[in-house]
C-alpha cells in the first residue's frame, strides 16, 4: 500500500513547485491516446461519480475517501475513469 500523504505541504504559499505535481496526473484515453491533465479533465462532459463506498462493495481494499470520476472523452467519447481523493477535506 502507498502512503498517501506523501509530500503535502503544511503551509499553503504560492509555489510554482505544485505545478510540477498536477502535471504527474494526466489522464490518458483508451479510445484514442488523447491525454487530459487536470485542468483539461475538469473541462471534459460530466458522466458520473462513483462514491467510495459504492466501489467498496467490490473491491476489499479501496482506501476510504477515494471516489471514481467518469467523463467523456472530447475526442472520441470513449468514457474515461479517474481516480480523486477526497481525503483533503480536512484542510477546511
Ligand atoms: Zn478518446
């Protein structure tokens, strides 16, 4: 199992070093290869969202506050999953 706070920074100051991190988590099409890193993905059609504890039900091991997020290639409307973690509500 992977640590999940990893490397979050306690304070929050405008570091362009945080660009370096959202860059990590592109999100690549199966349909067509186009590749969606975060800011892209945000702006692809909404399908659906997949609560943690409905992932729950069929996988043992799915860490608590992880949901699935569905949506819709712009290129070739395959539909895309990906991971988001909403452990961070915490920060306030
Ligand atoms: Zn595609």
């Amino acid at each position: 199992m992977g640590i999940l706070r990893s490397n979050v920074p306690s304070g929050r100051t405008a570091s362009p070093a945080t660009d370096d991190v959202s860059g990590d988590r592109a999100t690549t099409c199966g349909g067509c290869s186009a590749t969606y890193p975060d800011a892209a993905w945000a702006s692809l059609s909404f399908i659906r969202q997949i609560e943690a504890a409905e992932i729950a039900r069929s996988v043992l091991d799915w860490p608590a506050g992880v949901t699935i997020e569905v949506r819709r290639c712009a290129n070739c409307g395959t539909s895309l999953a990906r991971k988001r973690c909403t452990t961070a509500s915490w920060f306030g």
